[in-house]
C-alpha cells in the first residue's frame, strides 16, 4: 500500500496564452492532512515534471519584488512551461494554504519531507504529467528538504539546490537568537518560542530545533547517486558559499557545481537578470539528463 493516501481537487483552471500554459489548484494528503499545490501544464501532451520546494517561511509561488512579480517560483513556473515541463510547486503543510490541519509553529524538516514525497507519490500516479520524469527543484530550506528526498525516494531523474544548507547549525544559527534556540531545546515539545527573523517573525515548537541538530544535508544526498545540480551565489550570507562546496562533495555521480555573483535570494530586489540565468541553466542541466 503506498505510503501515502493521495487525493486530488481540481478546483479552478487558469490559461495563461502567453507562456502556453494552464494553472490547476490541486490538493493531496500527506500523513492524512491536506496539502496545497499549483500544477503548471504545458500545452499539449503529458510533459516531464518539476516539484518546486520553498523556503524557510515561504510559500509556493515564493518571493515576489518589483523585479519579479510573480514570485520567484511562479516565474520559474512559467519559464519551465516555456520549455516543455509541467511543474508542481507546493505549500508546506503550516505554509500559504496548508494551513487547515498544521500551524507553521508544529512545521519540522522531517513533515516537510512527508509532504515531498507525497507530492511526489501524487505525481507518479497523475495522468496530467510524464509521471516516469520526474524532476526537483528546491531553494534554501527547501533544498534541504530535497537532500532527503533525492536520497530516500530513488525516483527523481535529476535535482537542482538552490542555495541549500549542507550545515544546518550553522546556516540557522546565523539566523535564529541562541537563546531563543535554547529555550525551545530545554522546553516541552507544545511550547511555542517566538524567534524574530530579520524579516518576519514567528512561533516554532521544538521539533523544529531538534531537527537543525539532527538533520544531516550531506548524508542525505550522499544516498543519491542521480545528476545534481548545486547553484550558489558568491554574496549568500545566509546560506555560505561553502555550503556548496560541501553538498557536491559528499554527492557521487553527474553533478554540476553553478556559481554566480548573487546573494540569497538571486538578486530579485534589483533584476531579474540573474534568476533568468539560473532558472535556464536548471532547464538546460534537466534536459541534458533527460532518460
């Protein structure tokens, strides 16, 4: 029995003459709660597939400035559809719209993971994608998050990180106060502790802490042998440049290190010029590996 029980909403269709291409709200269940994703379809037949995974506090169309509107993965989205793939890019369970059965403060790395490998058994049963190609896409903690979804599914046909943390204390110890940290380590696993960002605040539980000490990025993609594509910009001081360097080390089999002057978030404050360039490269590595 799969590990998942999936089921699938189609609440609204959008068209998009534009870029080709039409927009399905969908629904799924992971751990028996509901997930909620945007479908990208080219026109046409069946196409390859691409699961985009957001960030840290995101959201499924992920950041949108004056530079790129439509978000950083609606964009992205559309420039796939551009290129013959569908995509399907999801709210976390906590996140955007996954929030009927999850609060963001019970959200850990580990029910993130859940939720991508549901997406994933969703699309390998879809008759609306090539569910034999399947691809992935995910962004700082998203990237994380794809480490161990690359390395437990054996089902993806190629993965591309963007800005990923290979060392998760480091990266959100830069982030998160230590005595905000501490506190939720030392705490019952149903307190919340508030933690302010240096653009929002939140309430996160302790499983969340835990898994920062936990959770291993480096082993996860060790146990994926698949083409892998590492994309890292050189003024990330979020998520280090030598984050990179790591991931591509513990990883054995095709792989492509993509480095460029950008910081966290590809520079979307000031041009899109950059995100085009790495939302290319991405299409262009997938296609090379295309079975």
């Amino acid at each position: 029995m799969m590990r998942h029980i999936l089921m699938f909403t189609a609440l609204i269709s959008l068209s998009s003459t534009a870029h080709a291409m039409s927009e399905t709200f969908v629904t799924f269940q992971s751990d028996g709660q509901e997930v909620v994703g945007t479908l990208a379809l080219p026109d046409g037949d069946p196409a390859p597939v691409v699961i985009l995974l957001h960030g840290f506090t995101g959201s499924r169309d992920e950041l949108a400035t004056e530079a790129v509107p439509g978000g950083v993965f609606g964009e992205t989205a559309e420039a796939l559809a551009e290129a013959g793939m569908a995509s399907l890019r999801i709210d976390f369970r906590g996140s955007g719209e996954s929030t009927a059965d999850l609060s963001f403060a019970d959200t850990t790395f580990e029910s993130q993971v859940t939720d991508a490998l549901a997406a994933l058994d969703y699309l390998k049963v879809s008759d609306m994608v090539k569910s034999d190609d399947i691809y992935l896409i995910g962004w700082s903690q998203g990237g994380l998050v794809s480490t161990a979804v690359a390395g437990r599914s054996g089902a993806l046909d190629a993965v591309a990180l963007w800005a990923a943390p290979a060392d998760p204390v480091s990266t959100f110890g830069g982030l998160i106060d230590a005595a905000a940290m501490e506190k939720a380590l030392a705490g019952d696993p149903d307190d919340k502790v508030k933690v302010t960002l240096p653009w929002t605040e939140i309430e996160l539980k302790k499983g969340f802490f835990e898994g920062i000490y936990s959770f291993d990025p480096a082993a996860e993609i060790a146990a994926y042998s698949g083409p892998l594509l590492v994309a890292q910009g050189s003024l990330d001081t979020t998520v280090l440049p030598e984050n990179a360097d790591m991931l591509i080390a513990a990883h054995d089999g095709p792989e492509q290190l993509w480095m460029a002057d950008m910081d966290h978030v590809f520079n979307t404050f000031t041009t899109d010029d950059t995100l085009d360039e790495l939302v290319a490269e991405t299409i262009a590595f997938f296609k090379a590996h295309d079975d």
